[in-house]
C-alpha cells in the first residue's frame, strides 16, 4: 500500500472497561495515543478531543468493532445505513459492541468531515465451511433467528498470520496454523492455506475457551436447569457467565494470570485450580483446531496472555506431544514477533505481539484507497 495514501489514521478501540486511541502515520509509527482503563462514557468526547490536540490532523478515523452481525461481512465505511445496522447487531456481543459504538458516535460528532471505517473482527471468519460455521439446532432457529458461528478476534489473527507468514519466510497462503488468542477474552483458530476454517467462539464471545471473567463453553443443559430447577433468571444467568466466571471464579481472587501464578507459587490451591482448567482448556481447543488442517506448520500465541506469560505456554505445548509439541520453550517477553520453540522443533510455536490496532489501521486504509480507484 503506497505510504502517501491517506494521512494520519485514529485508531480507537473501545472495550468494556477500556478505550485505546492511537494515531498511525503512513509508516505504521504511533504518532499519539491514549490508554484509558475506564470504558467510554459521558467523559468520551473530552479524551477524543484531548488526544486530537495533541495529534497531527487525522485523515480517516478506524474503529474496531467486534460484531458485524449478518449483514456487515465486510470492513465498510460508516454511514447513517451502516450505523443503524449497527444498532441492531449489538445485542450479539453486548459488552464490546455498545462501548465502540459509544466512540464512533463522539468521534463522527468531532469529526464530521472524514470518513469512519468499520472494521470488524467477524470478518476474517465469513468463508468459515458450512461444517464449521453451522449448529445442529433446528432449521428455524438458524433460518429464522441468524443462529450460527461468527467467530472473533479476527483482526488479531489477521495481524498474527502476516506476521508469522514474515517471521517463517513464506506465503500466508500456504500456510496451516492454529492460532491462539489468550487475553482478557480467549479464542483459537484454525488457518489453512491464510483463511479462517475452524474457531472455538460463536454467535457470541461467550463460547469456547475459559477467559479471565468469562465461563467459554458450558453445557447448555446446565442453564436450562439452573433457570427450570433453581430459578435463576436468563438475566442472572448471562451476568454471570460473562462477569462472574472464568478465571475469577475458579480462583476466587483474579482474573489476571500474573496473579495466579504468583498465587500458585505461594501454595494457593484454588490459583492452581484456575490455572489448570485454564491450560487444559487452551490444549482442547488448539487440538480441536488442529483436527480442521492437513499438518500444522507452526502454532501462534498472540493476546496479552499469550505474549507474556511463559509459564501458560509452556504448560500448554508441554502436554501437547500428539501434535508435535514439546516443552522447553524460551521464557521472552515479546516485543516483536518471536520463535520460542527449540531450534529445530517439529512444530515451531511463534509469539505475535497483538496488533489490533495496526491492522485496523491497516484495513482502513486498504479501504479507502480501494474506494479512489
């Protein structure tokens, strides 16, 4: 993409207890950023305004956006249409979508002029297979209600591939990886040949792999017994299982790895706990993942976990050895994209610092010169 194409690019990225602006040049380089551990609220436009006055004069504005729903398959500029769809999809992940569109909404007020780029992370997981992507419900539910697999943290794995694609010295499209996101939420997915195939989230975030404050998978059987036998409401059902769960539930202290590997050192039985349901989680879906690829050419660890925290790698690769894995690996804290694996290791494991921003800067600008030509 020709570096003289659009200009300084925001990036914001909004979560549910978090907002990151970043300002990319045409070079990739930070130009300004902000990093806020409070979700956007009534106080969004004053950091908005804050970091733009300290910025070069943003050409286009990319926002990161989890869930595109059925009818967003694509990254697309935002528009009133654009936007109302986006209303009606937010309800789908409902503690990330609200908050994006929260800054989109302050951000289109301060910036009138520019053009806003929608970039979402179901995209990379459109081509998902029919075998991959429907549920075994009945056909009204899927026809009827849109009930199927979308699929997440897809602009982290688009980051991850270019940059193991780089580290290997070999095409994307010729490669078979699983990729592992570990962080606040936790996902897996399977590449073959630079396409998304397989990924262990659903309709929702909510499915798959044990996260910080997040269940991941939980037999549906159960909820409909906690709601018929025990009286627990659908409500009280979706809080917990999205704030009440996961990590912090297990260990009853955190939702942070850090914290329970210290706490395991220390003799904290219940840190153990969470950490060993956690790992074991994490093998299940890397292999899970592995079952939809020919061979697998390398593994990824992308994510804030799965940057940098050895000991969680470690315990996953170390007890994978059906795939090809060993343990051994090299304890960095990555800050550019890494092989930790043993040199000449069957299966390479690779650490991608997570780049979601820079891919939407990236996919932002692809659009936009895509539209003058």
């Amino acid at each position: 993409m020709s570096a003289e194409s659009n200009g300084p690019v925001l990036v914001a990225d909004a979560g549910s207890s978090s907002l990151r602006l970043t300002v990319f040049g045409d070079d990739g380089k930070v130009l300004a950023e902000h990093r806020g551990d409070s979700p956007p609220g009534d106080d969004t436009s004053g950091r908005l305004r804050g970091l733009l006055d300290e910025a070069p004069t943003v050409a286009a504005v990319g926002h990161r956006i989890v869930h595109g729903g059925p009818e967003l398959l694509r990254h697309t500029v935002v528009d009133d249409e654009v936007r109302a769809r986006l209303d009606r999809v937010a309800g789908l992940a409902p503690l990330h979508v609200p908050p994006a569109l929260t800054v989109l909404d302050a951000a289109r007020d301060l910036l009138p002029g520019v053009p806003h780029v929608a970039c979402f992370d179901t995209v990379f997981h459109t081509g998902l297979p029919a075998a991959a992507r429907e549920y075994a419900v009945p056909a009204a539910w899927r026809e009827e209600y849109g009930l199927r697999r979308y699929g997440f943290h897809g602009l982290s794995y688009a980051w991850a591939l270019g940059r193991t694609a780089e580290l290997l010295g070999r095409p994307p499209g010729r490669l078979h990886l699983v990729i592992a996101h570990l962080g606040g939420g936790c996902s897996a997915c399977a590449v073959r040949d630079g396409r998304s195939v397989d990924t262990t989230m659903g309709l929702t975030p909510l499915e798959g792999l044990v996260m910080s404050h997040r269940s991941g998978t939980v037999d549906p059987g159960a909820l409909t017994w906690l709601q018929t036998r025990h009286g627990l409401s659908a409500h009280d059902i979706e809080e917990a299982l999205n704030h009440e769960a996961g990590l912090l539930a297990l260990s009853g202290t955190s939702d942070d790895t850090r914290d329970l590997v210290r706490g395991r050192g220390a003799g904290d039985e219940r840190a153990a706990l969470a950490l060993d349901v956690f790992t074991h989680h994490c093998r299940r879906g890397i292999g899970a993942m592995a079952a939809s690829l020919d061979r697998l050419d390398a593994l990824v660890f992308t994510g804030e976990i799965g940057e940098d925290q050895p000991e969680v790698r470690e315990e996953v690769c170390a007890r994978l050895p059906a795939l090809g894995l060993a343990g051994g690996l090299r304890a960095i804290v990555a800050d550019r994209p890494e092989i930790v694996s043993e040199p000449g290791a069957r299966v390479p494991v690779v650490v991608v610092p997570t780049g979601e921003a820079q891919q939407v800067d990236r996919e932002t600008r692809a659009l936009l010169v895509r539209r003058r030509t």
